[in-house]
C-alpha cells in the first residue's frame, strides 16, 4: 500500500527508532495490516533490543526456525545481487514478531563494506518489500543531502519528519524546506519524539510557527522504554490492549494511536487524489 520513510538528521536523539517500533506494533496488532520495519541504519540494534531479549537463554516473540538476523538485509542485498529474490521472498530475510502481521528487517555486524552495498540496494528493497506488505516503515538517519538520504525519501510514499522539540530544530527544518523541494509538499507529516506537552514548544507553537499542521507528538513513557530496553515492546501493546483513560500509560498509547492512524489517513488520502487526479 505504501512506503512510509522516517527521517531525522541524526543531529541530536530523537526517538525515532523507537518510536517506529510501537508504531509498527499498533499497525499490525490493533489496525490488522502487514508490515515490515526496515532499518537502514549501520549496525543499529535498536530494533532487536526492542523486540528480542537479549539474554541468551530467553526466547521472546523470536521465530527460531528462520536464520539469525544478522543475515537480514545483509542476506537480502546478497539475493538482489544474485537476481534470486522476489517480493514474495523478503520474508526469509526478516525476523518476525507477529506472524503474517509484523516483521523486521535489520542487520547488525555488517562491515563497512557490506553495508556500502546495502545502501544502495535499500531503496530496491523497500520498492520490493511494497509489493507484498501492506505497510513498509523506513527507518533513515543522515544528511539530507546525501544522495542515499534524499534518494531513500523521494522514493517514500509518505515521509514523517522527526524532529527535535526546540527552537533551533524547527528552524532548521524550515530551512530544508526552503532548500528541497519534496520537502515542501503534501506527502510528509511531523513527528516530535520525546515530546513535553509542558515545553514552549507544543504542538500549537509549533503548528504556528512553522505554518503547518497535522503535527503528533510522541511523549517519553517510561514503561515503555524500559519495554525498549527488554525486548518487551510487543508485550507492552499486548497487555495494554485494554488500557483505561486513568492509566498513566495512556497518553503514550494514544500518542501511538493517533500517529498511527495518521499516517493510514493520509495514505488513503495521498491514493485518492491519485486515482481520482
């Protein structure tokens, strides 16, 4: 249905890898689509501290019949190069946290080398991985100006923009704007991770002064970060299916929830304009 590219600058922490992870979590669990996390990051664990327990001798939500994960997108890249892949196959590749729901598709360990060659077959992979998940949520770091950067989001369906909660991390989006061009039109939404409802900088600021609307906000939770830090984040959603306004784990799910469906909105938005256009 569509690729959804998360990005920041990687100038200061953000929360964006963490943050996709609940994301793709309350897609798959509580909006019944296919989706598959793909992280483009070198080297990045986030993604299996998140889901996997990382004590040897516990197994949690972990599909043993399939590779290790290092074989990931290193495996993956190795299968376009060989012309041996289909879309139908990426799932060979992927760890799974849900079955036919929620997959992750990393890798950790890659030389220098191996990730060079990665990086320019990521954008193939997501294009691929299109065509048989509902939803395909890329996690992306650097410069925009690099070209594997600017390539990765120009090739996203929907583009959510992580950015810092300060004065100075919104002026500088404003001014990538300016500079590129993508950046400026209707396929990308906000995304503030970390976010304080208490800052000078809550979503109304912000909304006015950037000119922009449709802004969410992702507040720090500590049960859920320690989820993160457990391999429990699959778990946390779970348990909390049922959750009461009266929990103070609420405005952090509804925080996930609104993001969530956010981004299913304007897809389905995006795709009608198209057709109908």
């Amino acid at each position: 249905m569509a690729i959804v590219a998360f990005w920041n600058d990687g100038a200061k922490e953000t929360g964006q890898t963490v943050a996709i992870s609940a994301i793709g979590t309350y897609l798959s669990f509580f909006c019944n689509y296919k989706v598959l996390i793909l992280n483009t990051k070198h080297n990045s664990t986030t993604f299996n501290e998140c889901f996997w327990s990382q004590v040897a001798d516990k197994v949690n939500f972990k599909d043993t019949s399939k590779t290790d994960i290092a074989s990931g997108t290193s495996g993956l890249a190795q299968a376009i190069l060989s012309n041996k892949t289909s879309p139908e196959i990426i799932t060979n590749y992927t760890k799974v946290i849900f079955k036919d729901k929620l997959e992750v598709l990393t890798d950790k360990e890659s030389s220098d080398e191996e990730y060079n060659k990665q990086k320019n077959l990521f954008k193939e992979m997501a294009k691929m991985a299109n065509k048989a998940y509902d939803i395909v949520l890329v996690d992306i770091t650097g410069d925009i100006k690099e070209s594997f950067v600017s390539g990765m989001l120009e090739t996203a369906n929907l583009i959510v923009l992580t950015l810092p909660q300060s004065l100075r991390g919104l002026n500088k989006y404003i001014e990538l704007r300016k500079e590129n061009e993508f950046l400026s039109k209707d396929k990308k939404t906000i995304m503030i991770g970390r976010y304080d409802k208490y800052s000078k900088y809550n979503i109304k600021n912000i909304e006015r002064h950037i000119g922009e609307r449709e802004i969410y906000g992702i507040p720090y939770n500590t049960l859920f970060f320690e989820s993160c830090n457990e391999g429990q984040v699959a778990d946390y959603f779970i348990k909390l299916r049922k959750i009461k306004e009266t929990d103070p784990n609420s405005p952090f799910v509804e925080s996930v929830k609104a993001i969530s469906e956010g981004i299913v909105e304007r897809i389905k938005r995006m795709q009608e304009q198209l057709y109908s256009g």
